[in-house]
C-alpha cells in the first residue's frame, strides 16, 4: 500500500529549532526528576516544557501526539507519556529512568507532607498562600492549552473539535471514555479527510 | 509482611486498568471502595489526602501511595504503587513498541495526528474544572481568584519565561488577598 502524504500541520512549524540528539537514560531521569518536582498543576506542562522547549528532544507535534496516546491509556497520561518517550529514546532502561524521575522524588515531597501536615494544616498563612497557587496552577493548564495549540496551527474542524472535547469534559462532565471513544474517532475520521483532499 | 498491603495491591492492580484518563478519573471509584465499602480510611482523611497530592508537586496519581501508607504503612505504599503503575506501564511500554513497529504507516498517523485535539481540548477542561474548584471564598476573593486564573494563563500562553513565576506570584498574592 503507498503511504498517503502526511497531513500539512504534521510538519513542525519552521519557526521551531532544530532537535538535540536524542538522550540517554542519565539525561532522561534529570529531565523528568526536574519536570515531576516543578509539577504543580499537573506534570504534563512541565514534561512538555522539558521536552519542546528547554531541551529540544521531541517537536511539539511529536510531543502532542505521545499525549494523546497516553492519555487514550488507563493511567496517569504522563506517566505513559514517560514510558512511550523513555522507550523511544533508550529502549527500556530509558522508560524506567524517565518513570523514575518522574515519581521518585514528588513521591519524597509528599510523603514528606503528608507526615508534617497535622502540624500545620490549621495555620491560615499556609491555606492562603496554597489557595493563590492554586488559582495560578490552573491557570498555568489553561494557558498551556493555548501555548500548545497556537504553536501547532491545528486546522479548523481540529479546533472544533478541542473546543468540544473541552466543553464535554468541563461543563457536560461527560465521563472521559465517552469523550475519546465518540469524538476521538471522528477526530480522526476528519484528519483522514483533510488528508484525502491534500492529494 | 503486613497482610493488608497484599489487599492493597490487588486492589489497585484491578483499580489501574479502568483508570482511563488518569488517576483523577478513578477517585471517585477508590473513594467508594476505600472509605465505604472496606472502610480503610474516613471520609475526612480520604479528602485531607486527595487534597495534598492535588497541592503537591508532581503527578496526581501519587495519591495511591498516600492511600497505602494509611492503610498498611510504608508496604502499603510500595504495593499500591506497584499495583497502579504496574500495568499501565507495560501497556505503554508495548504501545509504544507496537507505534515504533507501524512508523510510516499513513493509519496510525492518521490515529496519532486524530488524538491531538482531544487530548488538548481535555487538558483545557481540566485547567477550568479546576480554575472554577479554586474561585471560592466571598465576592471579592473569587475576583481575585479568578483573576489570579487569567494573568497566569496568559502568562503561560504569551511569555517564555518559566511559569513558576505565575505560581509564585499566585501564592503570594493569596497571602495578601485570599484570606
């Protein structure tokens, strides 16, 4: 069967930097030690601010596709996201040192917590100064959202389809199978037409 | 060996499969389980946890670990992590392998390329679930807290530098206004 073209945005935009050769299973675990420790909000932001923009290991097309894949997965997306990219990368030692980064040491900070709180869970400073993070930690998801969109230029159906999934999950609160079983397959059901009418 | 942290990790090995969509879309189930049907923790202690692993760094799941740690101690929490990350790591891992296999092949990019939109579309979702969980309070603090939400998603969406900054700025400007 002759491959089809790819679709026009599966392409990076030009205006990315070349990659960096790819990394060893040392440079895998610094890398998501470092994403998994800053990860307020989610470590999926930070993994993919390692990734795409501090490192240059992976396009942000490439990232945004292992995310969609692990987040089609049963289990934390970006604890798959870890294993797909450590795989890719360093076969399986790579998947454990990037699985291993990524939990070891928020593991040390929680447990940490978690044995400290009763000390000071009543102190209203803490509870102010969390509440604050809070609203800016989601805030953070939401503007990565963008980030992520504006620089992969998706096609219209493809935002349409986003705003969807979006709207589904917040305001429906339609359970999150539903969603990636009905509009993952006319998501893809469009790419394959966009593809079909570029050739 | 604590007999429980064997309970523990049967538990969350049947739990990890079913988590689609990350360990957040299983609370609701681990809650039924945990606290109502086997009782292993209170309501208010399943909240407490939950709500440390939301404000700790890192990946929400670790919350499986807070809930072994309660139940059966430090075997506990190796267990439940083991039992959670156990399978969907090999899931991965053989997806992953099976995607190296199939490269080129205009179906699984068409699959891969298809899965982008929804996974952003979902990631928004969950920054506004949790940006309206967080507008709490009177009036004026859900103001604040609202405004909190769109200076640092701006922030994140136009500037380069790292968003720490936002958190920072977030955590302190609750300290003075939030309280």
């Amino acid at each position: 069967m002759p491959t089809k073209p790819v679709p026009r945005n599966a392409v990076s935009p030009p205006e990315e930097p070349p990659l960096n050769p790819p990394p060893g299973p040392g440079q895998l675990f610094v890398a998501f030690a470092k994403a998994g420790l800053m990860g307020f909000g989610g470590a999926q932001i930070w993994v993919r601010r390692a990734m795409v923009e501090e490192r240059r290991w992976l396009t942000e097309r490439d990232y945004a596709e292992v995310l969609g894949l692990g987040q089609v997965l049963p289990g934390p997306n970006v604890g798959n996201a870890a294993v797909m990219i450590g795989r890719r990368f360093a076969g399986l030692p790579g998947s454990f040192a990037a699985t291993g980064g990524l939990y070891l040491f928020p593991l040390i900070v929680l447990m940490g917590l978690v044995l400290l709180w009763q000390g000071f869970a009543d102190e209203p400073l803490v509870s102010s100064f969390m509440h604050g993070l809070a609203c800016a930690a989601a805030g953070m998801v939401i503007g990565n959202a963008f980030r992520m969109s504006g620089r992969l230029r998706p096609p219209p159906e493809q935002i349409a389809v986003g705003l969807a999934a979006a709207l589904a999950a917040a305001w429906f609160r339609v359970p999150l199978p539903v969603i990636v079983l009905v509009l993952g397959p006319v998501s893809i059901g469009l790419v394959v037409w966009r593809m079909r009418r570029a050739t | 060996m604590n007999p429980l942290a064997g309970d523990i990790f049967f538990f969350f090995l049947k739990l990890s499969l079913l988590a689609v969509g990350g360990a957040n879309a299983a609370v609701p189930e681990m809650h039924r389980e945990v606290v109502e049907l086997r009782g292993w923790m209170t309501d208010a202690s399943f909240s407490q946890g939950y709500a440390l692993a939301s404000a700790a760094p890192g990946p929400n799941v670790l919350f499986v670990a807070v809930i072994g740690y309660h139940v059966a101690g430090w075997q506990g929490l190796v267990a439940s992590l083991l039992g959670f990350l156990g399978p969907t790591f090999i899931l991965a891992w053989g997806v992953a392998t099976l995607t190296q296999r199939l490269a080129g092949d205009w179906r699984l990019a068409a699959l891969r390329a298809g899965l982008v939109p929804v996974a952003i579309g979902l990631i928004l979702a969950t920054g506004l679930v949790t940006g309206a969980a967080a507008a709490r309070g009177s009036g004026i603090e859900v103001a604040v807290a609202v405004l909190i939400t769109l200076a640092s998603a701006l922030f994140t969406w136009r500037s380069n530098h790292t968003p720490l900054w936002a958190l920072g700025a977030g955590g302190v400007l609750g300290l003075l206004l939030l309280r």
